[in-house]
C-alpha cells in the first residue's frame, strides 16, 4: 500500500497502534530537545526517575529563552541545566550560542528520525524530513527515559506546491496564506504535509520557516520531503553522512489535500492580536510603524538577515522607528560578519541583539504605549511583547525591513531592492565546539542547584467525587501566555513552582490566584481553542498546584490538552456548546468520577439543580494517569510494580 511520508516514519518508529486515525499511537524518540524555560522542571522530572543516563540516539539542552542574568535565578538555572546535561548523557548548548530551533536546524536534525521537544516549535526539524512535535517537559523527560511517546494518530493533508515565489513574497508569506486559509484551530490532530513541484524551489532554511510557524495551525506537525535541497544543507553544514532521501510513495492517498500556486502569493501580514488575521501588506500601506524586530525561530537565518541588510544597504532606518535584530545562531553571525553584511543593518540605525530569542518572549525589546510593532516571530497575542496595548504585526523579513526603512507599512508595488536569491554559502562556519557534550561517564559529576530550584511538588491521585466551584471563566482562544505569562521576571521563577504559580492568570484576572486559593481546588471554564501557543507546562502545572482539578471547554489544543492529563487535570468539553452561557463564574459543580471510562460521558450537577453534560476522548491510559494525579505518579507507580514482580 502507497504511503504518505509521514506515515513511513510512524510506521517505521511504531511501538504500538496502528496508522488508523483518531486512534492511540506510542512513538519510538530518536531526539529530544529543551530550552530552559521549560527543561529546568522537565529535567527535575526526569532525575525523580531515578535513571542514570538518557536512552535516546541524542538528547540536546539549549539556553535561549531567558539569558537576561538579573539577579542569581537565571544564572542559577543555567548552571543546573549544564550540570544536569553531563552527568546524565545530554548536549548544552549555553546561553548566547543560538535559537534552539535554528541551532538543532544546522546541527543535529536529521531526515526521518523522530524529534520531541519542550516547545511548541520543535516542528521547526520538519524542514528538513524530521517527524519533530512539540511536547509537554514531563513527555520530554519519559521518551529521554526511552518510555515511548503517546499521541492520538494524526489526519494527514498534503499541501501540494506548483509554481515558485516571485517579487517579494517569501516562505513567511506561504505559512501566513495558510493561517488566513485555515485559522489558528485549522490543522488541530493534522500533520501536514508539503509536496509537489513547487517543494523543489524552496531551500531548507525556507522550508522550515513554514514547517515552524505551522504550529499556529494548531498542527501536530508539518513536514518537508528529504532530497536535493536537503543534500545542499547537510552538505553546507558538513553534515552530508546525515542525508537520506526521504518522500511520499506516488500513489500515497491523504486525508485532505490544499494546493498553493506559489507564484501567486504576495507580502502579508498577521495583524492583531492573532497570527490567523492575515492581510496583504498593500491594504495596511501608511500605518505608521514604532518598532520593528527581526529574528525568532522562524526567521532568523542567514537567509533572512542578509535580505533585509540588502533592503537597508545606503539607506536610513525611519528617525521614529526602533530597529531590533537577533541572528538565529553564532554560525548565522559569522557568515553575516564574513560577508560584510552586519555593517548594513548597523549603519542604518539597527540594533543587534544577542543570538537568543528575546523580544519573541517579551525578553526585552517591548513596544512603547500603544505602539505598532513589526515582528519577523511566531505570534502576535496580546501582551506577549511585554506591552499590553501594543499592536503587533507578523511579517517577513522582507516586509519588516521595508518597514523599518519607511517608518511605515507600503504599498510592496512601490519597493526597491535587489534581493540575491536565499542560497547558503558554499561553507558555513561551524560552532560545534560551542556546544558542551557530555563524559562518557557522568557518574562522578555533581548537579548544582541554586535556592530557587525547587522540587516538583506532590499531586495527590483523583478523588472519587468533585466538588468544584468555576474559578474563572474565559473567552475563545485562550492562550498558554494568558495562562502563565511570559517576561523575565515571571519565566526566572521556571524551577519554583510554588512562586511562578503566583502569576497564574495575573493578566487576564488579577485575583485569580487568590480565589484559587481560598477555594482549595476548582475548575476552568473556557471556550474554543482553550491553551492554544506555547507548549509551557506551566500553564498546567502551576493552575494544578493552585488546586485546579479540571477544565471544561468548548475545544482544546493539543499540547495543552496532554499537559493537563500530565499533570491530573481532566479535561472535557461540553456536550452542548449551548451550556457555556447558562454556567457563571462562581457556580459550584459536582462530578462523580468513579464513571470515567473511554467513550463514556461524564454529567454535572450544578448548584442550581441543573445537569451538564460532559465529553472526553480519553484513553484508558489518559484516565489511569488522571486517576494516579498525574504522568509521573503513574509511570513510577508502574516502574515500582514492575520490580516487584521482576
């Protein structure tokens, strides 16, 4: 039987299940990834273990998300993580060295191996023939532990490519298409898959700006066949002894299929507050622009910056506009600085960050009041940039140094440059040296922990009856940033649980913490799309140890929906969508769990007397690990009833 590519490599990587969709599946892990907003809490989950060495063919720990070193929290944490990586058998990368993304990109993907990481742009490997997803930290720290990976079997639509980009549209426009095509909730339980003529006209590190951004789809995963381009990277990157040819068999069938003519697409943008209010950038032409910021993971290459340093060459960036650029990775810098093309963007007023993600996470670089913002990243949600009423945009690189040029958007019938195609030079410095690989035996190092590490907190396992009141009820499309705030004061407190847990919520409801809190336990009401962004486990970790027991939406997004289960929260959807607007804030439900079985519903009782129906589509493993109070519990309830019967 024809199979898709993304099929191939479930098949080839398949623990158990079968490729039917809507069905449990359990991945073999060939790669892990972290980055340190998240790997502090995943790796003290993977030492509560007990193992001595991780099980995976590479496991890599990157520092890029908070390198702001105030204080001795972050500092602290750097340190733990670089201990933590050599004694148990994993690479670090320290801070400043790059993206995790871009970084794992030049160095380590490799076509048709299996990649999880603690961020929801680990798909960024799909540029390059990689099955790579997005994880909670816990799913990270069991697939190190060898433990398989879990997922219900993905649909899988082939977006099939002809013609080529032409003028100034760029990969960044070909994702932006398919969010204002699809919307951020299009591509939930979705790989998608890109293919036809038009793939060959695309090089990796365009590719891969497709393949990250398709996580605001919403998508499991989105993944590139393995060929001639791909030959031409690893080759670049001195990395040729990882190429295999990978793609799809002729007469593979998909679920969907989607046809782009890239000859027709044009320069958009994201407007705000989410990445699926796509506009061509010629309707936004005269908005006057306060900021621009060029990097990210998704468009932070080579290719990327030399682009907007031939927009910028002899020319002035606008006197009311602030230029902020971050290279994706030292090895992106280097090539910029060996072809004098930092002295461009430095010349016309630009400022160079450090090789981190930075303002992507409001890490600095925040809008002024009110401000419009142009930014090269991933998302636009509110308050993200660190500035509450800030009006961010998502763009190309293109558009974006345009931007900073004008001091406004334009027209792009009205733009001028010479743009050189987006090849890779030839060779590309290598910085492997820059990483920290560890001992063969890492027995004899010591892990150092700083006093804001703390311990995972204890979960107690499910009782036989709920009685929770609604603590706070949302709109559509809550975010993991609405949940669990970013910023450097907030993601320092990543390793204390019981001090991040404090921010919960705090910009969308000020006294949530404290209602939780005199509650002793409740529930979430929300509505569409609820923990949709970033993988942070936090935003399901920190709500549990405030107490909160279940959520109860109209949709969930995937990562979220599994860091809940990791950590004991149930998750249900009404039944009747209609209930959203009868149940208030405040009103108490009471749920008898002893009926929590596979395909069975759930009912409420309400305060008022009335009923509410509940739905799930939880595994029998799903419902055992709620029951035992989360993932950890059960995996070491099983590991202990497994030695007592070895």
């Amino acid at each position: 039987m024809p199979h898709s590519l993304a099929h191939k490599i479930i098949a080839s990587h398949l623990v158990s299940g079968e490729l039917t969709g809507g069905t449990e599946i359990a991945l073999s892990i060939d790669q892990t990834l972290t980055q340190d907003a998240t790997g502090t809490m995943a790796y003290l989950q993977w030492e509560a273990m007990g193992l001595d060495r991780v099980r995976t063919q590479l496991s890599v720990s990157y520092v890029d998300h908070n390198t702001l070193q105030m204080g001795f929290r972050n500092p602290d944490d750097h340190r733990y993580l670089r201990t933590v990586a050599a004694r148990y058998g994993i690479v670090f990368s320290p801070p400043g060295t790059g993206i995790c993304h871009q970084l794992h990109l030049e160095n380590f993907a490799k076509p048709g191996t299996t990649l999880i990481g603690s961020d929801s742009h680990t798909p960024t490997a799909g540029g390059m023939g990689a099955l790579a997803m997005g994880a909670g930290g816990l799913s990270v720290a069991l697939a190190m532990a060898g433990e398989p990976y879990t997922l219900t079997m993905p649909k899988v639509c082939r977006v099939w490519l002809t013609g080529r980009l032409t003028g100034f549209a760029s990969a960044k426009d070909v994702i932006l298409h398919l969010l204002g095509l699809l919307t951020v909730k299009g591509g939930v339980g979705v790989i998608f898959e890109y293919a036809g003529p038009g793939v060959a006209t695309l090089t990796v590190p365009e590719r891969a700006t497709i393949t990250n951004m398709g996580a605001e789809l919403g998508a499991t995963t989105s993944i590139f066949p393995s060929d001639e381009q791909t030959l031409a990277f690893l080759r670049a990157m001195g990395r040729e002894a990882d190429f295999t040819p990978l793609a799809a068999d002729p007469d593979a069938t998909y679920d969907d299929e989607i046809h782009v003519d890239l000859s027709t697409l044009v320069p958009l943008a994201a407007a705000p507050h989410m990445p699926d209010r796509v506009v061509p950038v010629a309707e936004l032409h005269g908005l006057a622009v306060d900021q621009v910021a060029i990097g990210s993971c998704t468009n932070s290459s080579y290719a990327d910056l030399k682009a907007v340093a031939e927009i910028l060459r002899g020319h002035r960036v606008a006197p009311s506009t602030d230029l902020l650029i971050s290279p994706g990775s030292k090895a992106v810098l280097k090539m910029l600085v060996a072809e004098g093309l930092l002295d461009p963007m430095l010349d016309a007023g630009g400022r160079l960050l450090e090789c981190t993600c930075g303002p992507c996470i409001g890490m600095g670089g925040s809008p002024v009041s009110g401000g419009v913002s142009v930014r090269t990243f991933n998302r636009n949600f509110e308050g993200r940039s660190g500035t509450q009423d800030a009006q961010v945009y998502l763009a190309s690189p293109i558009t974006a140094a345009f931007c900073a040029r004008e001091g406004r958007f334009t027209d792009p019938a009205t733009w001028k440059a010479n743009i050189t195609p987006p090849q890779l030079p030839a060779t590309i410095p290598s910085i492997r040296h820059l990483f920290l690989f560890p001992p063969e035996d890492g027995t004899d190092v010591t892990v150092e922990r700083g006093p804001n590490i703390v311990p995972l907190p204890p979960f107690d396992a499910l009782p036989e009856c709920l009685d929770l009141p609604i603590l706070l009820k949302t709109g559509d499309n809550i975010t993991t940033d609405h949940i669990m705030p970013a910023g450097a004061a907030i993601t320092a407190l990543r390793s204390n649980i019981p001090a991040i847990s404090e921010h919960v919520f705090a910009r969308v409801d000020g006294e949530f913490v404290a209602r939780a809190k005199a509650a002793g336990q409740g529930c979430i009401l929300g509505g569409e799309n609820y923990g949709q962004g970033s993988s942070r486990e936090h935003a399901a970790l920190a709500p549990r140890y405030l107490g909160v027991r279940a959520v109860i939406a109209k949709s969930f997004a995937r990562i979220h929906k599994a860091n809940l289960i990791n950590f004991g929260i149930l998750p249900l959807t009404l039944a009747n969508a209609a209930d959203y607007d009868t149940l208030a804030q405040g009103e108490r439900l009471r749920l008898d769990t002893t009926t929590l079985a596979p395909g069975a519903p759930l009912t409420a009782q309400t305060t008022s007397g009335t009923t509410v129906e509940l739905r799930h589509d939880l595994t029998a493993q799903d419902i055992a690990v709620i029951r035992a109070g989360g993932l950890l519990n059960w995996v070491n309830a099983k590991k202990r009833h497994e030695d007592a019967h070895a």
